[in-house]
C-alpha cells in the first residue's frame, strides 16, 4: 500500500490488528463553505488516537473519533504497526 503512515511516540514492529477511524477537517482546505475531511486510521488505543493523528497533522486542522470500523481484511491489507496512523484516503 503507497500512502502517508506516521510512527507516533513508542511504535513497536508488532503488526496492530485493532484501528481506530479518526475524521480530520482541514481548516484551509474548504468545500461549498465547508473543510475538506480526511479519514485516518491510527492504531492506537481509542482514547489515544485523537492526540495521535493530530501529531501528525497541521496545528490548524482538527480531529475527532468516528464510529466507523474497518473490516479484518482491510485491517490486514493496511499492515500497521502499533503506535503508527495512516491517512486512508491514500490507501488503495
């Protein structure tokens, strides 16, 4: 998979099979009136994932938990580390 991954804080080469969906606007970025969203996953724990993507993020844009979930095969095919996010719109 090509995309943007970001190691956060203590990643370890244990592969995560647990990911949460972080939606991110992009404050600069707007459309009809409105920021542009991202979808990033991070494996991480839930309570952790916020501050984690926004690590990874311009200072302006903001986060926040969804409630999606990711199939085990997706999960599979992304390969994450633990402690790493994932923007998914650049997955395949």
């Amino acid at each position: 998979m090509a995309g943007l991954e970001c190691h956060i804080g203590r990643m370890t080469d244990q592969i995560a099979s647990g990911i949460v969906v972080v939606r991110v606007f992009m404050t600069d970025h707007l459309v009809g009136g409105q920021p542009a969203v991202q979808l990033w996953a991070a494996a991480v724990p839930r309570d952790e994932a916020v501050a984690a993507v926004k690590r990874a993020i311009p200072t302006h844009w903001t986060a926040e938990l969804t409630d999606r979930r990711l199939t085990q095969d997706h999960v599979r095919r992304l390969n994450m580390k633990l402690g790493s996010v994932f923007e998914l719109s650049l997955a395949e």
